[in-house]
C-alpha cells in the first residue's frame, strides 16, 4: 500500500491506467481487470462502479458487456482518480493526523510534506493517462509473468 492513497484509490487507478492501455472503446469485464492487474475481482467491481458514477469509466450491461473509459485517455487526469475514490482531504489535511496543523503551528514533518505533497498534486493534475500508456502495458505484462 502507497504513503497516501487507500488500497480502493490503488485499485482504480491501476484499473483505470490498464483500461487506458487499451483500444478506447474495448471493454474488459471486472473479471478480466481484475485478471489482469493480480487483484480479487470484487474490489476491481467496486471501484469501477464509482468510477462509472464519476464519469471516468463507462459500462454496457449484458453478455458482451464490460467496462471502458468514460473519454478518451488524454482527457482522464490522475486527479480526477484520486477526487473519485479518496477525496482530497490529503492535499489539506496533516499527514500525521494532528489537529490544527498549520505553518503557525506545524507538526514534525510540516515542512518536508508540504513540498512533497504540493509535487504529488501537481503531478497527479497534470498528468493525463495516454501519458502512462507505454509503460502502463509493459507493467501489466511484467505482472502476468510472474503469475
């Protein structure tokens, strides 16, 4: 598990970042993600679910249905992954949990996570999914080999 994303964001955005790697409007089941990126299909079936509520994912019920993304991959930034599952209480919140955190009244690591976390954010709003379409497949690759 990362520093400061939930097992459930790591989910979706592993989903999301395996869709993106995809023809736009090839489905997969959450069967097939979950295959795919090593993890228990009923956590990949609960993320996508609110993924499809955010707009980020799309669905087709029935038999040849499947998951797929919402738009297009240059149009999906890790942000918005990140809003949809964990919110963004970890940009403003302390990261150890103290009350009244602040520059006036900062905890231990104050300083050190401010920078890190303003580069996080940054990075996450303005990086877009087609940006990570490369080494997202060679990942998922490497992940099944070693099945």
């Amino acid at each position: 598990m990362t520093v400061i994303f939930s097992k459930k964001c790591e989910l979706a955005l592993q989903s999301v970042l395996y869709l993106s790697s995809l023809d736009r409007y090839e489905m997969k089941s959450a069967k097939e993600i979950s295959d795919e990126i090593n993890v228990p299909k009923e956590f990949v079936s609960k993320v996508l679910q609110t993924l499809v509520l955010n707009g980020i994912v799309s669905s087709r019920k029935g038999k040849n249905g499947g998951f797929y993304l919402g738009k297009p991959a240059n149009q999906i930034r890790l942000i918005e992954i990140v809003l949809a599952i964990d919110g963004l209480e970890i940009f403003h919140n302390c990261v150890l949990g103290f009350p009244g955190c602040s520059p006036k009244n900062p905890c231990p690591v104050h300083e050190k996570w401010g920078k890190l976390r303003d580069e996080t954010y940054k990075m996450l709003s303005e990086s877009n999914l087609e940006e990570f379409k490369e080494v997202t497949i060679k990942k998922i690759k490497n992940l099944n080999f070693h099945q």
